[in-house]
C-alpha cells in the first residue's frame, strides 16, 4: 500500500462477484434438480456434520434467505478486500473454518445453513480492527458498518426461532479473535511539516514572508538593466 493511501485491485470486485454467485449458483442448482443440500450443513458433535464447516456458507434454504444474505456479504467482502488487501483472503477462508468449527461445537443438535456466520465474521472484523487500527478511515469505515449492520448485534442472541444465532455468535467471536491477533499493514497518515516534533516556525520558509503581526511582507527585486548595444554595419556600394 501507499503512503497514505489504500490501493483498488482487481479483487476488490472479483472476490465479491465470486462469493455472491457461488450462493447463487448453488441455490439455482438446487432449485433446478430438484434437491436438497441441506444435509451438507453443519451439523452439531457429529462427525458427518464437520462437512458443513466448508459447505454450509453456500447452502440456503429459501430465497429470502438467500437475498437476505447476497448484499451483505457483497458489500463487506469489498471492504474487506479494499481496506484489508493484505490480509483478505487469510481473514475470509481461516475466519470461516474457525467459525464454522466453533458452530459444530456449541450449537444446537440442527443443520446450521446459510453464509449468516461469514456475514458476522466480516461484520466483526472491519468494526474492531478498524478501532483497534486507528487509522482514521478505518475508524470511519468501522463506523459506516455499525451505521448499516448494527442492528445485526441482537442476533447473536436466540432471539428468534428459526436462525442460527450460534452461527452468528461463532462468525462474531471469530472476527473479534482475528481483529486482535492479525497483523495488517495499514498505510500511514501523511503529516505535514508543521505537525512534526522537530517543526519551528523561524525556519519556515512559507512564514518568513510574513511579519509577527502576520501582515504579508512586500519583496522587490531590482532588476539590472541590461543595456543593448546595436551595431550598424553599411556596405558601401561600388559606384561605375
């Protein structure tokens, strides 16, 4: 990354291009078989149901779901691929093994669908790291996903029944983890001359032009006057 600033790469579309129709596509075969791939979800302390750990984030079981899931997961994985290029594609597939793991640990003996857990995963991630980063867009940026997902907190509570709120727990708590532990390279803030340690204003050429009362101070310069001298040569003519 730059000096001060964040670099758009090709990834930044792909990755969420790939991720929405990899759901989608999933979802259409689905449909358009005539099957059901729940059984590949994450299913709780059951060996079987460690497959859904890879799975489960591809699996919907309506179009509700789905659509409910499709924008989110487009927007923060462009965020994340943008703000965290380094880093983005180590955060998104580890981050969703680790909670993908932690579902099949602590929740409810069910099939746990859906790419919900990712959502929470990046959600959590952006908004601490870019607190604990400090990097003043960062910080915006984490503010802007509380602005637009905050209400998304009260669901990692079984606050409704039909939602795998251990999903969204495991998918939350992971990108917290991962907000503390992963190293990033986040560029640094430009700072101007006068806002280093070692500024003084006496040496500042831009402020020498003005007085203690900062009144601007008038410079003239003379100019030599360059004399030209012209020399005029006359060819005589040969007379008959």
């Amino acid at each position: 990354m730059g000096s001060d600033t964040f670099k758009f790469s090709n990834s930044v579309v792909l990755a969420p291009l790939v991720a929405v129709l990899s759901i989608w596509i999933v979802f259409w075969v689905e449909v358009q078989f005539g099957i059901n791939l729940n059984d590949y979800g994450v299913y709780p302390r059951r060996l079987s149901g460690l497959k859904g750990v890879v799975f489960s984030p591809f699996i919907h079981g309506s179009i509700t779901h789905l659509y409910n899931n499709t924008i989110p997961l487009a927007v923060l994985t462009a965020f994340l691929f943008y703000f965290y290029q380094s880093a983005a594609l180590r955060i998104l597939l580890f981050g969703t093994l680790v909670s993908g793991f932690l579902t099949w640990a602590i929740a409810r003996p069910s099939y746990h669908i859906g790419a919900s857990g990712v959502i929470y995963l990046l959600t959590s991630f952006i908004f601490f790291k870019g607190i604990f980063a400090k990097h003043y867009r960062l910080v915006a940026l984490s503010l802007i996903v509380v602005f637009i997902y905050g209400s998304m907190i009260w669901y990692i509570f079984p606050v409704k029944d039909g939602i795998s709120w251990e999903g969204h727990l495991a998918g939350f708590a992971t990108g917290l983890a991962l907000a503390l532990i992963t190293k990033v390279r986040i560029p640094e803030v430009r700072k101007y001359d006068w806002e280093l340690e070692d500024y003084k204003e006496e040496d500042d050429p831009f402020l020498k032009h003005f007085d203690e009362d900062g009144n601007f101070i008038e410079t003239t310069t003379e100019e030599s006057e360059q004399k030209i001298e012209i020399k005029y040569h006359y060819r005589e003519s040969d007379e008959e």
